[in-house]
C-alpha cells in the first residue's frame, strides 16, 4: 500500500494525538531553552550596579552589587545554633568547665568566658564584654569591625594599635563584614590587617603569591590565630618566627620574656592563648588536601544559574549537606556521629590535662607557702607555664581538636606530661623537712 493510502487511512483523533505531542515536544524544548538562556544570563558576570568607596565599611552598602551574598551574612545574626561543642550562642565556659577558674586564676578571663556569636555582633560583643578596662588598647578592636581596615589605612597600624580602646570607640560601628576580607568593586579576596602580612614576610614568604584557594583560607587566618600585643605600643604579632607549633610558640615567648599575666596562685608567668584555628588546621587531612576553611564553613551554594559562597560562616554540623557530604557520600547522621567520637575523644583527654593543670597550680602554691625559694620555683613554674599554653593551644581552638585530631592528642599529651613533671618536682619541694627547704632558700 502506498504511503498515501496509509495516511488517508489514519482516523481523526489519531492526527489530532499527533499534532497535540509535537505541540507538547515543541513547548518543552521552548521551556528547556529559555531556562538554558536564563540560567546561562545568571551565570553571566555583571558589573556592580554601584560603585563603592575603596574603604566602605558598611556591608549593608554592598548589597546592592552581591544580593546574596549578603543576604546569607545575615543569618549570622542567629545566636541560637548549637552543636555539641560549638553553635553561636553564647556559651558559658567558666560556668561549663569551672576548672578555667583556677586556670586563669588572676587574669580577665576568670572573670568572663564566654563562646563568640556570629560575626555580625562583634561590635557588640566586645563592647559589653567584661574584659575590656580603662586600660584596653585599640588593638583589641582588630578583628572586631570592618571600620579597622580604614583607620589603619588612615592612622597606620603603629599608630593605630597605640591609641586607648576608647578613643576609637566613636569611630567604629560595623561588625566583621565584607570589607575584611574582600575588595568592594571586584570582590577579589585580600589581607587587610597587616599582622599576617607581617607574619609571612618574616618567613621569607610572599603573602600576594596565594592562590585563590589559598585565600579561601587566609582570609579566616588574619583573625582565627594566635597572636601577642608586642611592646611597646601593644603592637599586634603572631608569633610564628620559630614555627606554628605549641613548642614553637612557648620557645618564641620565651625567647622574649613575654607573659600575659602572673598566675593569681601559682605566680607563675602565664601565656593565654588566643584561638589558633589556622595553626591547628595546617597540620591536619583537610589543609593536606587542599579543602579551605571557606569550604567546610562557607560552602557554594546554587540558585538557579548562579553560584556563590554562603556567607552564613557556621560549624559545618549544622549543614552537612553542602559542606561534609560534599566530599563525604555517607548519610548524614553518620558523619556527624563520626565527628563527635572523634571530638568526645580530644575532650576527654584535655579534661584529664585541665584536671592535672590545677593541681599543679595548687601543688606549687602549697610549695611557696611551704618555704621554697624562688629559686627553686623557676623552673617549676616554666613547666606550668609550658604545660598550661599546650593544653590552651587545642582548648582555645575551635572544633574540639578536630580541624588536626592527631595533633590536638600530640599536644595535649605533652601538656599532660609537662604537667605531671612539674607535680613530681612540687613533691620532692614538699616532702622536703621545713628545715630543708629553709635552709635552701637561705643559700
């Protein structure tokens, strides 16, 4: 039969189906090349629709140009997550661990302890917190506002960190936001506070030769490290001309006789760490593998054609979705049961090592009292002092110990074993008959 019979055979409602499914193909290949043309317009680099001023430190400025961007900043406002060890909300650590009592015993930090928010309060918090005095330098504002990149650009840094806390006080009202970390016309990621940038350069390093992804990491590390007030002119430095190390650091201070306070027990010289997550991170699987801080704590994010960084900085526990199982394919309860043994583990053994601490601080009280000579003390008192700047190298840390699990155990380990020296040397001073110790002392 010829094609024409065929066709002419073909009943009514047979070319109506027809006519309706290439209507309907038709119509859906209109939809996917539409969403492939919108998707493709999102994707495209736009210009700012604004041009902002080189040193704008009002984030609510740049959200004209990256909508998104800030929008997912502003949910750091939240101070209600909590994970097991981490969140955003104030928690107490004096009242969690009361051993911090003994161990800051003397120092501000005895007086309040409390687990940072998010970055939009930085302002704030600082302000209200208790450890700020008549005596507070400007360099406590560093990492606290993104006025500080304009009035060290304005002032200098030297001169900067010299002022009193409280005279810069009317002049900075942002909180940590975009001009920290990125430039505002290109978004481009720099170093705005000149510390790290120092911190390289003594190592014979080239900070601007980062890659991006290095950068991704850097950013984090101009705040979320350890750092001194070098004198004169409380002078903000990380101590990292011997190494990142905990050893490294207590050679470093050492070297320069430098200590933060004098132990309202033991009168020991005490060093206080200040939260080295950057230092921590570098030694573990994560930095090996290339994977930045940004990734885990700000992971990308997808709407429609558009990709961009989450700027809601958080633990990871609270999206493991986008930022663990990215890498991770295992259900999610799985990762974060996995996390927390690991990190039940480092808590565990820093209790023991908090616990040694303080009695070390009581053991070498009693021995002062008991008569022993300053200088049978000294090196008694270095050993606590060694022993207390381990243990706060992971406990002033972020991530109970997991951003390097290996090396938080290393570090604590030692501090344990530093600690019990300095009980076994407290011992003989007080086994020691009073005529003894007096005797000694007299010599």
């Amino acid at each position: 039969m010829s094609t024409e019979n065929q066709i002419a055979k073909l009943s009514a409602w047979q070319g109506w189906a027809l006519m309706l499914l290439a209507a309907t193909i038709t119509f859906l290949l209109g939809v996917v090349a539409a969403s492939i043309l919108q998707r493709r317009e999102e994707a495209r680099e736009k210009l700012p629709l604004i041009t902002l001023d080189p040193w704008e430190a009002d984030s609510r400025k740049w959200a004209d140009n990256y909508p998104r961007q800030y929008a997912s900043y502003q949910r750091t406002a939240d101070s209600t997550t909590r994970t097991k060890y981490g969140g955003s909300f104030p928690r107490d650590y004096l009242e969690e661990t009361p051993v911090n009592l003994v161990l800051f015993a003397g120092y501000s930090f005895a007086t309040e302890y409390l687990q940072a928010r998010g970055h939009i309060h930085s302002v704030e918090d600082v302000l209200k917190t208790r450890r700020i005095s008549e005596s507070t330098p400007a360099t406590c504002w560093t990492c606290k506002s993104t006025d500080v990149p304009r009035l060290m650009n304005s002032l200098g840094p030297e001169k900067f960190y010299a002022l009193p806390f409280a005279e810069l006080k009317p002049q900075i009202k942002h909180p940590v936001g975009c001009l920290d970390c990125h430039e505002p016309n290109t978004m481009r990621l720099r170093i705005t506070r000149p510390a790290l940038r120092e911190a390289f350069q003594r190592q014979g390093k080239d900070i601007d030769q980062a890659s991006h992804q290095e950068m991704r990491s850097l950013v984090c590390a101009q705040c979320h490290i350890e750092y001194y007030f070098r004198s004169p002119g409380n002078y903000l430095t990380l101590p990292w001309a011997c190494g990142m190390r905990p050893e490294d650091m207590d050679k470093y201070y050492a070297h320069r006789d430098f200590a933060d306070w004098t132990h309202g027990m033991s009168k020991s010289r005490m060093i206080k760490i200040q939260h080295p997550d950057y230092e921590l991170y570098s030694t573990g699987i994560h930095a090996y593998r290339n994977v930045a801080c940004a990734d885990c704590h700000m992971p990308y994010r997808t709407e429609g054609g558009v990709k961009f960084t989450n700027h809601h900085v958080q633990s990871p526990l609270l999206n493991i979705a986008d930022s663990c199982g990215v890498c991770h394919r295992w259900p999610e309860e799985e990762i974060r049961r996995r996390v927390e043994e690991i990190q039940d583990k480092v808590h565990e053994v820093r209790e023991l090592a908090e616990s040694v601490l303080a009695q070390a601080h009581r053991e070498i009280a009693a021995a002062a009292e008991g008569g022993a000579s300053e200088e049978e003390l000294v090196p008694i008192r270095m050993l606590i002092r060694s022993a207390q700047l381990r243990w706060d190298y992971v406990a002033a840390s972020n991530s109970m110990g997991f951003h390097s699990p290996q090396e938080a155990m290393r570090i604590l380990a030692t501090a344990l074993e530093l600690a019990g020296e300095c009980r076994v040397q407290c011992a003989r001073l007080l086994n020691k008959s009073p005529g003894e110790v007096s005797d000694q002392g007299d010599n």
